[in-house]
C-alpha cells in the first residue's frame, strides 16, 4: 500500500516538472516586483498541463495576471494581444528546444544555456512610448531597475507615504467622503485600509462636495479596464491621482489645524517646486493658485507657528529675534512668494507679528523666556489654547453659497427677483428670530 501511494506522489511530481522551467504546481505568481520569465511560464505551464486549457487561454489567462503587477505599479503595457503573442513566442521557443533535446549537441546545450539564462529577466511587457507615457520620475526609475541586475521591490515608497493617510484614518471624519477620499488613496498606494477594500457606490457631483472630481478620478483609474478610455484620457487620469495622493490629501487633511497652517503652506510650496520634476505643468498650476492664498503667511497670521510643536528651539529663538523687524507697512494681507526663495517662519515675522496676540487679547511674557519652557507657562497655554479653536478652513462657507444657488435657481432666473426674494428672507428673520409660540402671538397683535 505504501509503495503505492510512494508511486503516485512521483508520477504527480514528475508531471509537475517541465523540461527547463521546473516545478509548476504554483497557481499564481507571488512578490513585489515584475513577474519575470519564469514566473509567467510556470503559471502558463499550470494551465496548460494540469488544467488542460489550449495555449491560446493559457497564455491569455497568464498575461491577465502578470498585466496585474504593471497596472499595481502604475507602468504602462503594450496592448493585451501583443503580450499574449510574446508569451506565445516564449513557449514556441521552449518547443523547439524540447524537440532538439534528445538529440543533444553543444549547440542545443548552448541554446539551453541561454534559455535558462533569460528565464530571470523580468517578462517584458513595455509599452513602445513608456518612457513619454511615464510622467512620475520615481517610476520611470523603477522601471528601469526591473530590467538591471538589482530589481526594487514595489510598494516600499507608496508605503511609507500611506503612513500620514493610515494616521489620518485612525481620526474621526466630519463626512462620510472625507473617509473615502482616504481609503482610496490607501488603496492607489497599494496598501489596504483598516476597514478592508470598499468602493463605494458613486455620489452627487456638485460644487459643495468638490471632493467628488477626486473619489471619481481614482475610482475610473482603478477600473479603467471597463472603461473605453483613450491613451490620453488614461495618462491625464493618472497624473491627476498622483498629484491626489501625493501632494493634495495631506495638505487638505492638515489644514484644519490652525496652528500648523503657516508652516504647512510653507512645505506645501516647497513639495510643490519639487513635484515639478514628476509633472511641470500641474505643479506650476497649483503653485499659481497657492500663491493666491497666502494668508497664513502674513506677518499677523504666521503668529501660529510660535505654538506648533514641529518647530525646533532654535527656530523659535530665530522667530523671537524676527519680531524686531520692521516689514512692510501696511502690512500685506496676502504676501506675495517669488519662486526660489528660502521660505522659513522666521522670514515671514515681523514687528506686525505681535499684533496677532493683540487680537487674541493673551500676554506675551512667554516670548521672553527659553522656548524649551514654554509649555510649562500658563500664559502660552492660554495662548495656545486661544489659537487652536480658531476655524481655519471654509469647507462649510462653500456649502452654504452652493445650496443657496440651488434654491434661488429653482424659484427664479431672474437677478431682480432673486434679490427681493433675499430681502424678504431677510425681514421674515428679523421679524422673527426663532420659532417660539409667543414671538408669532407678539407679531400678530401689533
């Protein structure tokens, strides 16, 4: 009985070994790098062999899987009929050494040397215009290091940029979108949110929740094999999801925090000018329409920054000594950033500076003691606690204007009667302030 059974396991293995390639008993292709040669035959060969499909299916199904790897690292392919055929021709090639095996030779040994030697190299699958398709530089880089002797793993950079996004997860999200915008950049980077892969159905696209041109441009990149999207659309597409998770969730995500903002727009200008060497023309776009909303910059305002933790003792010494510069007057309410310049908080600070505390009504007779102590003052505490509940972004202003759009374009076209409509709201609310009993009684008996 044991010899038997001992009979059958070699019987199945030797059927799982194939002349050259080896082993085929794997059904699908594992790692974080681009399917080499080996690879793709073994899972071509399972199929063929111990699932007993045709060559045409087996190479299709294979193609299917190894398309995977390039799409997860964002590096384009030729078309799927070219990669089938470059499978085919690999298998073809292996044929034709199967026949001449028994006859043997030096040439047929040579041959066989230098199939083996190919079977590491990563199965190319290139697109003829990568190198014009391929606008991200770090990509274009790992491109070329799947094809030298040293390959990368994917996912190590995308990674470690999903930590900030995974952060903000772990906090609670004042709309169900903000929490979707997150998770599909998880999911773009090629990480896995806390609550597993979701996609969500598809909500209103509307100027109130302009966060929709994002959670629909990732989601029509991710499912792009259903759509019949043109080389162009597909490339703009997915310039625009990296400038998304790159550059513009982090810096939304963070601007709530008001005593972060200076130096955030700070870094947001900097990671700006260096994303021009992934994409020139959307960096210069943003940096333009940054350059309008300066206002955390300002002498007043970059006040905030004396109580943001990320800045070191020396920098805030550095600070100190800026509040005794003279500065424009008046001061400007939105600086203007010339390109090239060192941007720091201590450049920004002027004499007007302390005209922010005066604002706030807080004593500054911290500013006169050792920065590494000013947690410890209850002044400062004060202060600080004055500046972090100060609302610093207009998520719900937008909302606002954009519903009273709406409504006045359902009632009327006309700009005459929309205005007479707003002042009749106007005196109804004056007339009554709430919705008490007694204020409609108090109206009616005048």
């Amino acid at each position: 009985m044991a010899c038997a059974s001992t009979s059958v396991s070699l019987k199945t293995r030797a059927q799982d070994n194939v002349y050259l390639i080896g082993s085929t008993s794997g059904d699908a292709i594992k790692g974080a790098k681009l399917p080499t040669v080996h690879q793709s035959l073994v899972l071509f060969f399972h199929h063929l062999k111990k699932e007993n499909r045709t060559a045409r299916e087996s190479a299709t199904l294979t193609i299917e899987e190894v398309v995977k790897f390039w799409e997860k690292a964002h590096l384009p392919t030729t078309t799927k009929q070219h990669c089938i055929h470059r499978l085919e021709r690999l298998y073809e090639e292996w044929r034709s050494l199967q026949k001449g095996a028994k006859r043997g030779g030096a040439t047929q040994e040579k041959k066989e040397a230098s199939f083996k030697a190919s079977l590491e190299k990563t199965f190319d699958l290139r697109h003829a215009d990568s190198e014009a398709i391929i606008t991200n530089a770090e990509d274009r880089k790992f491109l070329h290091d799947q094809f030298s002797e040293k390959k990368a793993s994917m996912g190590s950079v995308d990674t470690d940029r999903s930590k900030n996004v995974l952060v903000c997860l772990k906090d609670q999200q004042p709309r169900d979108d903000y929490r979707e915008l997150l998770e599909l950049t998880v999911i773009y980077m090629g990480g896995i949110p806390p609550r597993g892969i979701r996609i969500m159905a598809p909500g209103a696209m509307h100027r109130a929740r302009w966060m929709a041109k994002a959670l629909y441009s990732l989601q029509v990149f991710m499912f792009r094999s259903e759509f019949h999207l043109t080389l162009r659309e597909a490339r703009e597409l997915r310039a625009f999801n990296i400038f998304v998770c790159l550059v513009y969730v982090q810096a939304w995500f963070r601007a709530p925090q008001a005593i972060e903002a200076p130096l955030n727009d700070i870094n947001l200008f900097k990671k700006l000018e260096k994303f021009e060497q992934i994409n020139q023309k959307m960096a210069q776009a943003a940096l333009k329409a940054l350059g309008r909303h300066t206002w955390y910059m300002s002498p007043v305002l970059v006040a905030f920054a004396f109580f943001d933790t990320r800045i070191d003792k020396e920098s805030k010494i550095n600070m100190i000594e800026a509040l005794k510069n003279d500065g424009e007057n008046p001061s400007p309410k939105r600086p203007a950033i010339k390109r090239g310049t060192a941007l720091s908080i201590a450049g920004l600070i002027t004499k007007h500076t302390k005209h922010f505390f005066s604002i706030l009504g807080t004593p500054t007779d911290w500013m006169d003691k050792d920065p590494g102590s000013w947690e410890q003052e209850i002044s400062f505490q004060e202060a600080k606690k004055a500046a972090s509940g100060l609302v610093v972004v207009n998520d719900r202003a937008e909302r606002g204007v954009a519903l009273i759009q709406d409504y006045n374009k359902l009632l009327t076209k006309d700009e005459e009667q929309k205005q007479a409509l707003l002042q009749v709201v106007a005196a109804h609310r004056k007339m009554y302030p709430d919705a008490k009993k007694a204020t409609v009684v108090k109206q009616a008996q005048k």
